[in-house]
C-alpha cells in the first residue's frame, strides 16, 4: 500500500552531516561551476573539465559502496546535491551528470556481476568511465515493454540490433580514460512477450580505451542544456559480454523501472535548482525593474504570481525529498516501504518539480520581459534546461501521471 504523508513520522530537519554536505556542495557550485555554467551552455567549456573536480569531491557514484570508490551516501544527500549542482548550473548539464552517474551505477551496483563491479565502478568513481541509460527508441520510449532492440547470443556473445534514441553521453563516454557504457533495454524473446523478454545489459561502447564495435553515434543539435551531448545509439550487431547482463536474462524489466524511479527523484531534485534559481533571479528583477514609478514587485499581478510560485517551490521540495527519504528506507531493507512507493513518489516528484520548473521559467522571463528573449539574459538557458525534462527524458508529464493513477486506482486505468 502506498504511505501517505499522515503515515510517516516527520522531520524537517536534515542532520548535522546532510547540512554540512548541503553546505560543501553548495561552495563547490559557487568555486568550481557558477563561473563556467555560461560558457559550458555556450560550448566554450568542456564537461571534461569538471569531471576530474566532482570525483574528488566524491560526487561521482555518490550512493556507491566504498569498496568501488563511493561515497555510501543517502539518496537524499543525493536530492540535496542534484538541488545545488542545479542552483550553480541552472542549465541542468552539470546536475544531468551527476542524477545520471548516481542512478544508474547504483543500479549496476545492485544487479551486476562481481567482476563487472569491480571492473567498471572504480573507475567511475576516479571520473575516468561513463554509465548511462539507453532506452529510448524511434517508435517511443515510455512503453518499455514493447523495445525493439534485439540481443541474440551468437558464439558466447550477446549481439545486439537495433537504434536508441536520445541517449545521453556517448560521446563523452568516448572521451573517457576507461570508456563507459549504458544499461541498455533489450528484447531477448518474442515481441509478443512484451515484459517478460526484455533484458538489460551494460552495453559498453569504450572499454579499458579499446573503442567497442558495431555501433554508429552522433550527437542531437539541442536547443538547451546544451553542455552535456545527447544523441542517438545505432547497433549493427554490437557486442556484449554474458558477464555485462544485469540480473537474469528476460527478467530486466524490474530492473529497468526500478532505475526510472530512482532516476526521477534527482531529476525532481535537479529541477528544484533550477528553480530556484530563476525565482532568485526573478526576485532581484522585480525589486529593481522600476515602471510607472514603482518597482514591478509593488504590483499585486507579479507579487502574487511570486509568492504562487514560491510556496509551489516549497510544497515540490517536500515531495522530491520525501521520494529520496523512501528509497533510503527501502535500501536499508525497511519492510514497511515497497518498490511500489518508490516508483509512485518519484513519479510525483518529477512531475510536480519539472512543472513547476517550466512555470517558474515562462513567468520570470515574463516579467524581465522582452529582454528574456536574449542570450544576454540566461534565465532563458535554465528555462530550456527544464523543458528538456518536461517534454520527455525518464517519463513525460503523461506517462508519470499514468504511473501515479494506475498504482493508486487499479490496472484499468488507461
């Protein structure tokens, strides 16, 4: 049964060690990211650069166990830095890293063999290798079920035949020292079995600096967050190790959900950031912007609006925080919490902070009005970074309010 708010013993207050976290991240956005977030929206500033700097910090593999390099830290210390990585880059390329190298290592982490483990996950964790997600194909993405990708077992090597789409970080993966890879959906049975063919594997497409085979890349031309690359994956029979699948073959579905759902909490998370920082933004405009003789803040139309927004602000960080308190309590072996909470409260989460994202976007560039229009002004870049979330990426708006109203109301739904 899903736990409601009035279920749960409350407390609002983060821990010495989570507020002192917040803090650390917070000074590494203000030193190392605030200053370039422009130039890397801009293309005049690599990723690259910062990976080296989030490994030392220990923000890469965040939740991973010490034994590969990580952190051990809570999926909500997680949420706290997705937050903050999103308040220095509001464009989402730095906080879109980070969500990415949180979830799905952790997933990894959860389902892999031991020697890929501790082949892959250290170096990861160094910031010399990549783990992505690559789901997405051209006849859709939400309907995991129904993936066309083929993986055939050919001379003891999985094969695998197909496209994915909007796949983020394959050429940086190609940059790599190590390489990296992607938890990949694939279909190891009939189309007709929906769910239950469906395996996920660590596709690899560099691996110890040996470029894989059978595979074609190239990178979207994106209107926004535009510093991490996001493009398409073509395989033309490209292999995969036996010891690079996930869990038991036809049985990745779970696997596959369970990344989404952890996956959208920190892009709730990442979302909250960003909007955060427009509505400071907004703020400083609207007590300065001076019409008619009176700061624009003096008219109830935009102060009203402000405070709408800024009490939805709140109400959405609640929710976000309270998905990633559940997962902790799941991962700690609560019996109390199921996959199921899970999975419905990061649907919440994504969907209440990447609305609120856009809505926060459109009204502030409404009051800085038709300067917003400009490059000059960046509220625009951190706008185009949440609608990137909003009009798909890890569940559009529809599919999660899908989720939401199947796991509360019944299979009917439709």
């Amino acid at each position: 049964m899903y736990l409601g708010f009035c279920d749960l013993l409350m407390d609002f207050d983060l821990s010495r060690e989570e507020a002192l976290f917040r803090d650390s991240v917070r000074e590494f956005g203000e030193r190392y990211i605030k200053p370039h977030w422009v130039d890397l929206d801009e293309g005049k500033y690599s990723l690259l650069e910062l990976i080296p700097r989030l490994a030392e910090h220990g923000l890469i593999g965040l939740t991973l166990s010490s034994k590969y390099g990580g952190s051990e830290g809570s999926f909500l210390m997680a949420a706290i830095a997705a937050e903050e990585l999103a308040n220095a880059d509001p464009s989402l390329a730095v906080p879109v890293y980070f969500l990415l190298e949180t979830a799905w290592p952790f997933i990894v982490q959860r389902y892999a063999k031991d020697s890929t483990k501790e082949e892959v996950l250290p170096r990861l964790t160094k910031g010399e290798a990549w783990i992505g997600i690559a789901s997405t194909e051209p006849q859709g993405g939400s309907d995991v079920g129904n993936e066309r990708t083929e993986a055939k077992l050919v001379n003891g090597k999985w094969l695998l035949t197909g496209e994915k789409n909007m796949v983020t970080g394959v050429s940086i993966a190609l940059r790599l020292p190590y390489g990296g890879g992607f938890v990949t959906i694939t279909r190891t049975g009939p189309i007709e079995a929906k769910h239950r063919a469906i395996t996920t594997m660590l596709f690899m497409v560099k691996r110890n600096g040996v470029v894989n085979t059978g595979f074609e890349t190239r990178d979207y031309e994106e209107w926004g967050r535009r510093g991490i690359p996001t493009g398409y994956l073509r395989l033309n029979g490209a292999p995969v190790d036996p010891d690079f699948v996930l869990g038991e073959v036809n049985n990745g579905f779970k696997i596959a959900m369970e990344g989404f759902d952890v996956a959208r909490t920190l892009i709730g998370a990442a979302a909250l950031g960003t909007a955060r920082w427009m509505l400071e933004q907004g703020r400083e405009w609207i007590r300065s912007r001076v019409v008619f003789g009176k700061p624009i803040s003096s008219y109830q139309s935009i102060s009203f609006k402000y405070a709408e927004l800024s009490t939805r602000l709140e109400a959405a960080r609640l929710m976000v925080y309270k998905a990633a308190w559940l997962a902790d309590k799941f991962y700690r072996g609560d019996s109390s919490v199921s996959i199921l909470d899970i999975a419905n409260a990061g649907a919440m989460a994504k969907m209440l902070a990447v609305e609120l994202a856009v809505d926060v976007g459109l009204e502030v560039m409404k009051w800085f009005g038709g300067m917003s229009y400009y490059k000059e002004t960046p509220v625009t870049r951190a706008f185009l970074g949440a609608l990137s979330y909003y009009v798909g990426a890890e569940g559009a708006q529809n599919i999660l309010r899908l989720i939401v109203a199947r796991n509360l109301i019944g299979r009917e739904v439709e």
